[in-house]
C-alpha cells in the first residue's frame, strides 16, 4: 500500500483456546485504510478467530495487534443476522446507540439514513419474522453502519443465503463500500465471493492457521454482474484456487 501505515496489523499471533485447539499460529496480516480485504481457507482455519481477535472479542495467546492510532471504532457484521426478535427493524439498528447513550431522537436520523443505505427505507416498523433472510441480514449490516465504524468485520454475511440474493448484496455491499470509503475485512469460502468484492485476498492455511499467500485482485474497483463472466475475473479465480489448493496442502 505504498508504505502507508496500516490501519490495523496482527504480528506473530498465536491463538489457543482453552480446551487446547490451537486456531493460529504464527499469524502475520496488515490491513490498510479503504482496503477491502478477505480472508480465505478451509473450514476451522481460524479466519473468525481472526475477526474476533480484531475487534477484541478474545484475548491473544502470543503475538500482539497495533492499531495506527487509538481510535478503534468497529462494526462486526456476523453470519447469522443475530436480530432481536421482539424488537422493529429501527430498533435493532438503534441498539448500538442506545448502549452508548444516545437519545432515541438524536439517533432517528442516522437510523433512517442506513435503512435507506441497505435499501430498507419504509421497513423500520417490522419485525425480523416478517423480513426474508436477505433483508435480516440488511438489518444487522445497517446495525453495524449506524454506529459509522472505521473498520467493518464481516463474517461470512451471507453463506446462508440463496444465490441471486447473494450476488444481489454483493453488489450491494461493494456500492456502499466505494461510497462511504470504509476499510471491510470479510470472511468467506468462496473463491468467487472473494474474487468479485476484494481489493486483496488473503489465504490463510488448515488449523492451526496462517496467512500462506497474498492475493492483489487486478480488477476494477467497481464491479458490475457482467464482470462475473469476464475472463479477468475466471483468470483471477483460477489462480486463488491454486493459491487455496497450496494451502491445504501445507
């Protein structure tokens, strides 16, 4: 990134949980401000470990995490939307704010300008039981945005989901992305996912798991659908399911 400092870098971390399942070893990532960065491996890999790690959801065995300063402002997007069930659409996108204390009237309009952001305007007054799973996961993406994060972690958003509505929020996801200038680190399995969104693919090994290969994705930084049919992006697939196939063998 031109030897600008990152914005957050985990340096020899070792993470053993208490049971004794060594998740990383040896972990070495940097991430830079506007980068949209994910990581990619095989399943128990530790890239959730990862994310955890990252907005300080656990402690460190070994190693440490710098940040390029202190302010350290987090939104966690997780794999299930994780909504409260007895609660509206605007208020569980209010629930960050509430917990920091900001009254219901003050955080209206931010409410409302992420609904709008994850094209929910109109929805604040229903319930998750009414949304489809698509939409669910709109709701925890803009629980996330309200809170304006400088980093974004995202677990995984959307393994759940069909795949036109999938593709549909990628598309989504990469807007939002390029117009509010955040830095997203996004976990997946996908080669494809993560060739279609990143700017940088990092492949991490099978447990205990480790950054293997770096993978710059050469492409526009807007993309549209018909980038999935291009050759740069079959070309660009290829090579990180080498990448990913050299990882699993180490």
């Amino acid at each position: 990134m031109g030897g600008t400092p990152a914005l957050v870098a985990l340096r020899g971390v070792d993470k053993v949980y208490s049971n004794g399942v060594e998740a990383l070893r040896g972990l070495d990532l940097a991430i830079h401000e506007g980068e949209f960065v994910s990581l990619l491996g095989p399943s128990g890999c530790g890239k959730s470990t990862v994310l955890r790690l990252i907005a300080g959801l656990g402690d460190l065995t070994r190693g440490r995490i710098d940040w390029v300063d202190q302010r350290r402002d987090i939104g966690f997007v997780f794999q299930d939307a994780t909504l409260m069930p007895w609660a509206t659409v605007f208020n569980n996108i209010y629930l960050p704010l509430r917990v920091r204390g900001m009254p219901r009237a003050e955080a209206a309009p931010r409410i409302e300008r992420a609904m709008e952001q994850v094209g929910l305007a109109g929805f604040g007054t229903a319930y998750p039981r009414e949304l489809s799973g698509g939409m669910r996961m709109r709701v925890s993406i803009a629980r996330a945005l309200v809170a304006e994060p400088k980093i974004l972690l995202m677990d995984e958003p959307f393994a759940a989901l069909d795949e036109i509505t999938r593709f549909r929020l990628n598309d989504d996801l990469l807007k939002l992305w390029a117009d509010q200038h955040w830095t997203v680190v996004f976990v997946t399995h996908s080669v494809f996912e993560s060739v279609y969104l990143s700017t940088r693919i990092l492949v991490m090994s099978a447990r205990p798991g480790r950054v293997t290969s770096e993978v710059p994705v050469k492409m526009p930084s807007l993309r549209d659908p018909s980038f999935r049919t291009s050759n740069d992006y079959a070309e660009q697939c290829r090579t990180v399911s080498a990448r990913l196939a050299e990882a699993m063998r180490t």
